[in-house]
C-alpha cells in the first residue's frame, strides 16, 4: 500500500510528490472537507496550470491560422469572399476551444476541492476559495500558500466525530483540563482505592 493511498484524503500528506499529489487531486474530486498539505495543493495547480497550456496552445494557433486566411481573402477577394473559404480553420478553432472549456470544466470541481482543503490545512475557513468567483483569486492564493496550522485539525471528520462522540466540540487547543488531545483515547481510570487508616477509622 502506498502511502498516498494509506493516507486518505481530506487528511494532508505533506510532502507529497508530484505523482501522489496528482492522484490525490482526482481521487478528492468532490471533497470539500477535510485538509490538504501544500505540496499536495502546489502540484496540482501545475498540473492543471501544463494540462490548459497544452489545450490552449493549438486553440491559439488554429486562431491565428483563421485570421491570416481571412487577411489573405480580404486582400484578394474582398467583399466577394465566399464564406465557405474560411469553414476549415474557423472550424478548427471552434473545435478547439470546445476542447478547451470541456478540459477547464472537467478541472475546476477538484481544482476548488483541493484549494478548499489546503485553506482548511491552514486554518481558514474552505469558503474563502470563492473569493476567485467574484475576482478577487489572489487572496486564496496567497492564503494558500502559508505553512500548515496544527488548529485546522478542526476541520478534520474524523477530529469532528470524535469531539462529538466524547461530549466535547470545542475548537482545537480549547478542550477543558484532563482531556485527551486529538487521535489520543481517553485513559480509563480505576477507581480509588481506600486509605487503609480510613477504613479502621471507619469500624471504629
């Protein structure tokens, strides 16, 4: 068993290669709960940032294929160009950008999941990732990339149910005195056992 797939998602696996990053990315396509380390996050976002730039780069070049055949008829037919002359490259390009949208459309569910994640690995809330929606993609971005906050254990499932199973749902680092921390079981204790000068004091 790999430790990629030892470690599940939603759970950060922080030093992740590129190879285990990429197929975390898929296998968490819909989660949105849970944390995801930095190289997991990094290494995504390249590979989605090469899969576009090898879309895009034929879309561009059948593009311009389209606007020097139409310079070329307007110089020499003019107004008489017949508009079958240009179907093959704009059909290209058309073809092309459908490729395109289809690939962004196909990436941007696990592109906001892992981007989710990491935001939850440092300790803000995974809704922030939709400030890209309304423009402002920056300010995720730069959240993303600040170190991992042992706080945001807060966002894990499985820390979750556990505080919900012992009675205590408060923030990390808040558990009242003589609670266990987070992946430590409580301790059972026996009970007291009775000072033996106490039980004569008792019969007398």
């Amino acid at each position: 068993m790999s430790i990629s797939t030892a470690v599940p998602v939603g759970q950060p696996l922080y030093g992740a290669s590129f190879g285990q990053a990429i197929k975390r990315f898929f296998r968490g396509y819909v989660v949105f709960s849970g944390r995801a380390s930095r190289s997991e996050f990094w290494w995504a976002m390249l590979f989605t940032f090469l899969v576009s730039l090898v879309v895009q780069i034929p879309f561009w070049i059948a593009y311009v294929q389209l606007i020097v055949r139409t310079i070329e008829l307007d110089e020499r037919l003019g107004s008489n160009t017949p508009p079958e002359a240009i179907v093959g490259p704009l059909g290209a390009m058309v073809g092309w950008l459908a490729l395109l949208l289809v690939v962004a459309l196909a990436l941007l569910l696990p592109t906001y999941a892992v981007m989710w994640r990491r935001l939850q690995d440092a300790n803000f809330h995974g809704a922030i990732a939709l400030a890209s929606l309304v423009g402002f993609g920056i300010v995720p971005l730069v959240m993303c990339a600040l170190p991992s906050s042992p706080a945001g254990v807060q966002y894990d499932p499985a820390y979750r149910a556990q505080m919900a199973t012992y009675g205590y749902p408060q923030p990390y680092g808040q558990q009242p005195y003589g609670q266990q921390p987070y992946g430590q079981q409580p301790q059972q204790y026996s009970q007291p056992t009775q000072h033996p000068f106490s039980q004569g004091s008792e019969q007398q």
